[in-house]
C-alpha cells in the first residue's frame, strides 16, 4: 500500500505545481494578465501620468543619450541621439505643478469613468505621482485650493505651473491604453479558455472512467444500454469514415495516421477553437499614441493572440508527450493517444508562431512605417532574431516528425527532435523576458512548459533508479551484486525473437504495462537507447504457492520428449484429458463448436484447474537450478521483436550464447499503462477474446495471465477472486471465457509461447486457444496451428453470444486492428454487447 500511495502522490505533483503557481501569483503579483498581475486597473491614473510624464519640470536634468523603450514594440520612432531630459522621482515629489496637475487630473479624470473611491485614487496618486514613496505629500494635501482654469497646449514641453491636461492628449493615451490593455486581457482570457477546455474535456472522460471503475453495477448497465450502444457504434468505435477508412494503419502515402472518430472529434474541436480565438474580438483606436496606422494597430493584437496561444499549445504539446503524464492514468487513453494529441498541439503552436511571425513582419510594411528598413533595424535587436531562431527550430521540430522519418531512423529522430524543443524553448524564453521583462506575465506559460518537461524527465531517472537499485551504493563494491541483472537468450528457430527475463525490485506488475529497458553494455553513446516492451509475463511472489502443477517446471528436454511422444500434427486433438495425460499440447480449434471441448467442464479437469500456478515459471533454468523448489524470484518477462540499433545489438549478442542465456545489467525504467481505466472494458465482460497479431501477444498474455489467476482463485475461494500477487483481482470478475486468437509469421515464435507461457487450455475453466501460422514450416503442425490468415471477422463473429458482454482485445499490426475495429462496429450495430481495447503500436 505504501508503494501504490507512493506512485500516486508522484502523480499529482504536475497538479499541484500547477496549484501552487496560481496562489503564488496571486501573492507576489505574477503570473498572468488577469490571474496575478493586475494590468491597468486604474487606467486613468495611468493615463494622466502618461499625458504628462514627458513635460519637463524645473528640476529635471539633462544630457546627451538614446531613448529606451519599456519593452512592447510600439512601433515608434528613433530618438537616439537627442539632448535628453531626467526626471527623478524625488524631482516630482518637490515639484508643486506636478503634483498639484497631476492631484486634480486624477480627481477630474477619474471621478468621470466611474473610478471615485479616494482610497484608491489617493493608492494610484502615489504610485504614479511620488514613484511609490508613501512617505510624499498626500493625494489630499496636493489637489489645488482652486481649480486649474489653462489648458495645456498639446505641443508643451515644460510644466511650470498647476495645469489642466490637454484635454485631446488625454483621451488618446486613454483610448490607447485601453484597447491595449483589453486586447491583452482577451489574450490571457482566450489561453485560459483554450487550456481550460482542452484539459478540461481530458479531465470529464477521465472522471467518467474513474466513475466507472468505481461502481460495478453502472457498469454493467451502461454496457446493456441501447444509449451506450449508440455512442460506441456511432463515435467511440469506429475510425473517421467508418468502413472505408482506418486509423491503425498509415494514411496519405505512410506519411501518418488518421484518428479514429471520437479522437477526431476531439482533435476537431481543438482546432476549431483555436482557430476562432484567434480571429475574434480584435478592435483598434485612433488617434492613438502607440501605432501611426490602424493596421500596425491591428498587427501588434494578432501577433501578440498568436503569440500566447502559441505558448500555451506549446505546454500542452510537452504535457501530452509526458510518460508520466497524470491524464494518462486519469482517462485510461493510451500513449499514442497522447502523442497523438502532442503532434496536433506541437503542430497548432507551430502554425501560430509562424502567423505571429508573418503579421508582425508585415506590420513595418503598412503605412507610416519605413518598411524594409525599419524591419532590418527591428531584426537587429536580439529578442527578434531569437524569435526567429525559435519559429524555425518549432516548424523542423514538427515538419521533421512524420511518421516516415519516425520509423527508418527512430533513434536519430528522437535526439533531433529532443535537441529542436530545447532550442524552441530557448529561443521562447530570450524572446520574451529580455524584451518584455515580466510586465505581461508571457514567460508564466514557459515556466509551466519547463515544470511539465522537467517533472517527466525527473520521475523518468526517478524511476530507473529506484526499480534498477542505482540508489544502493553501486560504487561499493560489496554492493554491486544488487544491481539489476537481465538473463537474454535467442528464440530458438528464429533469427530476430530473443527471450528477456529480468530480476527487478519486487513490485505488482500487472497485465497492459510495459516497460523501457536500458542495457548499459551499449556503452556511452547508446547506453541511453530505450524502447517500451509489453510486459509478458510476471512473478512477483517470493514464494510459489504449494499447490502449482510440477509439470510446468519440467525442463525443455522432457516438454520436448513429451510433445514428440504426443499427438503431434493433428490439429483438431483436443489436449484435456481425465488423468492429465497431454497437458502441454495446445490446440486450436477452427471453429466456435470445436471450442467448447477446450473448456474443463469435469470434476478432474476443474481440480486439476485448480494447481496450475499463472503463466511464468519456465523461466531460464540455469537460473532456476541453484534455487529452492518452493521459491521463484520475482522476474518480469519480455518477447522482443529485433530490429535495427539497439535490438539489433541485443539478438547479436542473445547469439553469442550459442543456445545458452546470457546476463547482462539493465536498466529498467517501469512499469507504466495497465491502468484501471485502460482495462475498464474487461471489468464487464463475460467473455474477453484476444486478437492477436504476431509479437502482439506480449501483450495478450498479461491479460491472459491475470485471467488464469482470477479463475484459480475463484474456484478455490468460490466467488473470491484472489490475483496472482496475493491482491484481489477486479480487472475481470465476471469473465467465465476467455479467447486467445493468434496468427503469427514464424512457427518459431508459436512454439516458444507455447512451451514458455502458456497453461493447457482443459486446465482452465473457460480457456480457449485457437492458432494460425501463416508460413509453411516443416513441423507446424506440433503447434497446433492452422495454416494462413486469421479471419479476424469471423473469429469476432465467433465469440459472440446473445445475452453476454464480450471485450475484444486487439494487440496486433494497424491491418489486423483496423479489421477488428470494424467487426466490432458491426456486431454493436446488430445488437451484441461489445466493447474493445485497441492495444496497436504506433510510431
């Protein structure tokens, strides 16, 4: 318990620092326009000081220098080189027309838009009027005895006695300073409204699924709801365009993956809203005191909604990207799902800085501006050249991820792309605060980008070292046998399939997780190289209960022995005998009648279900032989499919051992996914079939493992339903069938599941196999596989019975999910009650 608090209390740190950011802006100040940082809310107070801040008071100073600006380009012009004039605070502080101009402009101004309150008309006199010093004259003590009677001319440049404002300049700065104090508090309004919904939308499916895991009986009846049915059959199910379409396999020439509907949904909607809020609620002033034209005007509002926008789609894209993602666990979606989502994001923030590129581009080119030269000189400065140094890296970032490049040269496009985001956010980040400082809050955005990326990066090195005990002292050497050691062995008969059983830190794994391997034998330059493997198998006892079958120990020359002297090469032979005689040959049925003699329907067949341990005991034995015959160490198993860089290196040196396994340390960083959301859909089934493509069946046997547990327990404890680990089971309480359906290229492949994994079909009430090989290999026929393709159709059709809840699970290429996908849509469209979990990997 103390280990699942532990995971759970590091999950909702993202959450919390996302807390903890808004009342610590609201305490100091920062944040965000609107939610922190209080932007001209005592506009007329601003606008006195500005319409007379320029005018020159009897102390002021002079000398030679440039004019600096405050940050926001306002397109003004150069002034550098004129004879300038200072104005301390302390001068205005003594300087009686200041105070006394500036007293009744506040008192005049202020009183006529509504802002009357004197203690707040007095706050904003000394901020403004003394430079924050308190200690000044007071707002009371410096309004004029009588009301000033001359106006000032709007060319003045000397204050020299109580005035009254020009009265044409005032209403400019005010008009100015409101449209651009409104347009930025749309801004802030607008990210608020496309974060909130996004997320929001995220939250309201997660809390649906959570509702569901939570009460059983909702469940149950939201499965048989013809409402139910209609939502699945109609958005949750299918792909985008239905039959004709698919969302497993890649679309417009390999070059990505359509969503499916609902996804596509949701993604449309997305864009829809950004799109909008980008477009809406822009309004210019003129006369106004920043811009020479309406179109600058309307420029600097464009570029700066993109901009925030930008920002905020950008820490979206790095939260979707997160492994360690709370929604992930939250909603139950998938990591490619989320990556899914990410691209979309990365993508719309990298649309949107490009139009916030453009506008402000083209703004030097409207009229009242000097067009190239003025863009040459704004280009100069280095906030602008690191916005461009930004923009361009986000645009390769994005356009250098399709699904082509992601595949041929994956190690390659990770550190690339990794190596682009950094420079984005770089590039974000000396945009900003050099220029703007931390007036508008735009660099609150970057520090939640920053907290997503780093707390991922941290729970990752988190993890790895705590399930590989790097925290153990590792450079003591009396330490160094807890390190985590990995035993790898080649498949035999197949020259990219090796065999990974690794020792880790005692843990609950569970069916659906994976998890990233590191094996440090890569050496500096590849020794980070990691990829996720469905975690096939698991035993995390220290004990093994007293009542498993010793026929799954026997060693591989005497399962081998036994499957010769056998019936090998009928396929149709059921393995179920009364006396247990035959208990290691699988065999597949074609057909749903042919299925029905694989189920233990006797009494001998329902004890002799009740010894077989889970799946993983026939692990490497020259491991096992030196061990107790009551103990087992805990061990995680994976079946991994070589191919290039760091598999690659993996069978090479599998085949070294020349038919022997061989340790090498690992790195293990995991388990992640197999959340309770995720596995909802089995939680009602009555029956669960697995459509299983290839190595997809790393996959399926998680779940065909938690299912031989739960049905052991259940008939050893009647209705309990006791997991392998000791915890009581609630992933698939109602199953009484399950259905493992199983098409694989290699003969090789087939065999080594069957004699590593898998428990006899007649020892387990409800278990069901059916096989297919799909290339002729001399000897096929001892797996019990029938040749070719699996119909998946008609294995879905088959499965199907009125009156029960069925859980299609499909962990197999995009061609075989896509085909599921359909049937499933079709048998929820003729009336079964039917459910899936696509579980289909995608670059």
């Amino acid at each position: 318990m103390a280990r699942i608090a532990l995971s759970r209390l590091l999950a909702i740190v993202p959450l919390l620092s996302l807390v903890s950011v808004s009342v610590v802006s609201a305490q100091t100040g920062t944040g965000i326009i609107g939610y922190g940082i209080s932007f001209w809310q005592d506009l007329c107070c601003q606008a006195c000081a500005d319409s007379l801040s320029a005018l020159y008071l009897n102390c002021t100073t002079f000398s030679a220098g440039d004019m600096g600006g405050d940050g926001m380009d306002m397109g003004g012009d150069d002034m550098g080189g004129m004879l300038m004039g200072t104005t301390s605070d302390a001068c205005r502080a003594s300087n009686t027309p200041w105070l006394q101009t500036m007293a009744y402009c506040i008192q005049a101004n202020c009183d006529a838009h509504g802002y009357t309150d004197a203690d707040k008309q007095a706050a904003c006199f000394v901020a403004h009027a003394l430079g924050g010093d308190a200690a000044g004259p007071s707002y009371q003590d410096s309004l004029p005895a009588t009301a000033p009677t001359a106006e000032l001319d709007a060319a003045a440049v000397w204050l020299n006695a109580t005035s009254l404002v020009n009265a044409d300049l005032y209403a400019s700065t005010y008009g100015s300073e409101g449209n651009f104090a409104e347009s930025e508090y749309y801004h802030t309004k607008y990210a608020m409204v496309v974060y909130l919904t996004t997320i929001g939308i995220i939250v309201a499916c997660g809390l649906f699924a959570q509702l569901r895991g939570a009460l059983p009986a909702f469940e149950r009846r939201l499965q048989v709801s013809r409402v139910w049915s209609a939502l699945q059959q109609h958005v949750g199910l299918p792909a985008l365009l239905g039959r004709v379409s698919r969302h497993h396999e890649p679309s417009f020439g390999g070059f990505g993956y359509v969503p499916s509907r609902a996804l596509s949904l949701f993604i449309g909607v997305y864009l829809v809203l950004n799109i909008v809020l980008c477009c809406v609620s822009f309004s210019t002033f003129a006369p106004n005191i920043f811009w020479h034209s309406p179109q600058f005007n309307l420029c600097e509002f464009v570029g700066n909604r993109t901009g925030t926008l930008s920002l905020v789609n950008l820490s979206m894209a790095v939260l979707f990207a997160g492994r360690n993602n709370l929604l992930l666990a939250l909603t139950g979606w998938s990591q490619s799902t989320f990556l899914a989502l990410h691209r979309w994001a990365a993508r719309v923030a990298a649309v949107q800085a490009v139009v916030h590129s453009i506008v402000y581009t083209y703004a030097y080119y409207t009229p009242g501006y000097a067009g190239a030269a003025a863009y040459a000189a704004e280009v100069a400065m280095p906030f602008y050249w690191w916005g461009i140094v930004g923009t361009i890296a986000f645009c390769l970032a994005a356009g250098l991820a399709i699904l082509p490049l992601r595949t041929r040269w994956y190690e390659i496009f990770l550190v690339v792309h990794i190596a682009l985001a950094i420079l984005v956010l770089v590039g974000c980040w000396y945009h900003l605060v050099p220029h703007f400082g931390y007036i508008y809050g735009y660099q609150t955005w970057l520090y939640i980008t920053f907290a997503f990326w780093a707390f991922d990066r941290a729970v990752r090195v988190g993890r790895i070292l705590y399930y590989s005990r790097l925290y153990m002292g590792r450079l003591r050497p009396a330490q160094h046998q807890h390190q985590q050691q990995a035993t790898v062995e080649a498949v035999p008969g197949s020259a990219n399939l090796v065999h990974v059983t690794v020792y880790p830190r005692t843990w609950h794994y569970g069916p659906g997780q994976h998890a990233f391997l590191y094996f440090p034998s890569l050496g500096w330059g590849k020794g980070w190289e990691s990829h996720p493997f469905s975690v096939a198998a698991w035993n995390d006892s220290d004990t093994r209960p007293p009542g498993q079958s010793p026929s799954l120990r026997r060693d591989h020359g005497q399962r081998r022995a036994d499957a010769a002297s056998g019936a090998a090469g009928d396929p149709t032979r059921g393995s179920s005998s009364s006396d247990g005689a035959g208990v290691d040959e699988i065999t597949e049925v074609p057909d749903k009648a042919d299925l029905t003699s694989q189920v233990a329907t006797t009494p001998d067949e329902k004890e002799a279900s009740v010894q077989v341990q889970s799946l993983p005991h026939h692990h490497n034995h020259h491991h096992d032989q030196g061990q107790s015959a009551t103990t087992a160490r805990p061990s995680v198993e994976f079946l991994i499919r070589t191919q290039d860089g760091m598999t690659a290196w993996l069978r090479d040196h599998a085949a070294t051992g020349l038919g022997r396994a061989i340790d090498l340390p690992l790195y293990t960083e995991g388990p992640y996914a197999g959340h309770r959301a995720t596995l909802q859909p089995l939680k009602a089934a009555d029956t669960v079939l697995c459509v299983v493509g290839g190595i997809g069946i790393t996959h399926a046997l998680g779940i065909l493992q938690e299912y031989v547990s739960t049905a052991q327990g259940r008939a050893v404890g009647g209705e309990s339903e006791v997991g392998e680990s000791g915890h009581t089971s609630t992933i698939m309480p109602r199953a009484t069938r399950f259905i493992l359906a199983w098409s694989a290229h290699e003969a090789a492949l087939l065999g080594h599941v069957q004699e590593r994994f898998l428990v006899p079909a007649a020892h387990v009430v409800g278990l069901e196999y059916r096989f297919w090989c799909t290339s002729p290999v001399a000897g096929a026929g001892k797996l019990a596989a029938t040749p070719g393709r699996m119909d998946v159709a008609a294995v879905v059709r088959s499965s199907l019975e009125v009156g029960r809840v069925t859980t299609v699970v499909v962990c197999g290429p995009g061609a075989m999910a896509d085909v599921a996908n359909r049937a499933v849509v079709q048998a929820v469209r003729d009336g079964f009650h039917v459910d899936s979990i696509e579980e289909s990997f995608k670059w």
